[in-house]
C-alpha cells in the first residue's frame, strides 16, 4: 500500500509522497445508513474516495453491493478493486430490553456479518484483486466493568455479556487475517452527536433543566466526538495500524462531571440525579448495569501513539462544537 498522509481535518485529501499525487480509494462500507456510517461515508467522500455501500436490497446504484449477512450472501466479485472495507453493521446495543432473543439478535447480528465479510475479503484477496484492509466495528465493552483502573488496548478482557460480544466480534474477522489482510478493531466508546445516540436521547430532559447523572455519577465513561470518531475511522484505513483500536477521547469523564458539562452548555441546571431503578424498569437491569453504570477508564493509546490529533480532547469543547455552541 503506499504511503498516506492524512491531516487533522476530516475530508482532507492524502498526498502520497511515494506517487507524487493525491491518493483515492474504492471504500466498501457496511452499516452505512446508521449514525456512524452515514458521517464516514460523507467525509470519504469529500475527501475524494469512492464508498460503495453494502445494502441489504437490490442496488439503487453503481456504488451499492448488495449482502445477505443473514443467509451469508455476498460475492467476492462485488469486492474487486476494492481498496478498503469499514465493517460497522450490527443490531442496534441500547435501543431496547434485552430479552434472551435481543440479546441472541445483538451476538449474532455481529457474528454472522463479520464472518461474511471477513471470509468474503480473504476470498476476494486471494484472487489478488481484493481490500488489503479491514477496519472492523467493536467496542470498549470489551473491557467491562473495571471502576477506575486505567486500561487501554494490551487490557485483558473484562466480564459479562459485552465483553462476551466483544471477543467475539473481534474473533470473527480471523479469516480475513490469515489472508494477509491488515485487521484494525475499531473499539469505540459513546460517540457524541446531536443527530442520535445516547446524546440526542438526553438532550429533551437536560433542555429542560431535567438532567443529572444516573445512578451514583461515579462511573467512568469512555467518550469520542463524532468528529473525532470518523476520522480516526480514516486514519485505521489510511495508517499501518492493527489490532484493537481505542476510539475514546484522551480525556475520560465520570457520568456526574459529564452531566454538569452538558448543564453547563445548555445554561440549564442540571443537579437532578436519576434513581437507576428507572432506566432498569424501561430497559431491564441487565442493560443498565453494563451500558449506563459500568465503569471503565479507557484510554486511546495507539491512536495517540501513531499521531492522531483529537479536535475534540476534552467533553466541553465536543459539546460545544456538536451542539453549535462555539
């Protein structure tokens, strides 16, 4: 692959001293319509790659390639000349109880996606015209719940149901590995953003000058800008890097310091501490134990290692600028 620069604003095209010329890329992207795949498919191509969408339907366009993760269906042909594929699909984590059929629904939905596209990158490589790199959803669940010990990518794995996902989902992408294909697990925290996730879920209550934070406040979360977590998503395709990624902002804060900070960019109180019973009864005690009181002090080791540089390293600054208020 040749070298690639990449700057700190998203969109920004690479220059390849190597060719003398600015580099593009053929990007096949799964989970393209959700909120982390719609802002990584319009920066790739502002930046002037081509993404060719993995769709579950017949092809609109040129740029789709259909795939039943389902039935196991995707053509390695589809993936010719493709340079890179950003794998991001999976059923949705917190939009619902988990159920024993929701939870199967979470393991599998991953599983079976990831293995499908990992075994369809190792058979479209071996034809020698297939991506020579996989960045792979996953997730800092892997680590558990782990109070305020300081973890990053060398961390064993924590415990409970989304340290189990976790493992899994990273284990899946094996065969596209044995293929000589470069994995990177994109181990992403709460991405921030106005236009979905757990921060447009709050934003009615905190307006109101309803919020607080749940439960003791104590537990640590690992938080990234969307921003920030589209272009470290460009800079796994772009940069030598594999293996487990943080994708966490350098600077980890407790539910209580985040809920004053988003009080405190609203203008609105927000001194109101939720009760856990009252998420648990709307989404079962299961879900609120590892997504919203689970403690994990994650930091992004690698990324700050191989130079990436945050737009927004603090939570103040990322709610500002996600929220317009800059």
């Amino acid at each position: 692959m040749p070298a690639r620069w990449y700057g700190p604003r998203w969109g920004m095209p690479r220059w390849s001293p190597a060719d003398g010329q600015y580099v593009h890329m053929d990007v096949a992207v799964t989970g393209s319509s959700g909120l982390i795949g719609r802002a990584l498919c319009a920066a790739l191509e502002d930046r002037g790659d081509r993404v060719r969408r993995l769709v579950r339907r017949a092809p609109d366009t040129g740029d789709e390639i259909t795939w039943d993760p389902t039935h196991g269906v995707l053509d390695p042909a589809d993936l010719g000349g493709i340079d890179a594929v950003v794998h991001l699909a999976g059923a949705g984590i917190a939009d619902r109880r988990w159920t024993r059929a929701r939870m199967d629904l979470i393991l599998e939905s991953r599983t079976r996606g990831t293995s499908l596209i990992a075994d369809t990158v190792a058979a479209a490589r071996s034809s020698g015209d297939g991506p020579g790199v996989l960045v792979s959803g996953s997730a800092i669940g892997f680590y558990g719940d782990r109070g305020d010990e300081r973890l990053d990518e060398s961390s064993p794995r924590g415990g409970g149901f989304l340290a189990d996902v976790c493992a899994a989902w990273e284990a899946a992408t094996r065969a596209a590995e044995v293929a000589g294909v470069r994995v990177a697990h994109a181990r992403t925290g709460v991405v921030l953003s106005a236009d979905g996730g757990l921060l447009a879920r709050q934003l009615p209550i905190f307006r109101l000058g309803l919020g607080g934070p749940l439960g003791p406040g104590s537990q640590v979360m690992g938080w990234i800008s969307i921003r920030d977590e589209v272009a470290a998503l460009c800079w796994l395709i772009d940069h030598e890097l594999d293996g487990p990624v943080n994708l966490v902002a350098p600077e980890p804060v407790t539910s209580a310091v985040f809920s004053r900070a988003l009080g405190s960019v609203l203008r609105r109180p927000a001194r109101l501490r939720v009760p856990a019973f009252a998420p648990m009864a709307l989404f079962g005690t299961e879900l609120v134990r590892e997504l919203m009181l689970a403690s994990a002090l994650v930091r992004p080791g690698v990324l700050v290692d191989s130079g990436f540089v945050f737009a927004h390293p603090t939570v103040e600054t990322c709610l500002r600028a996600v929220l317009g208020r800059d």
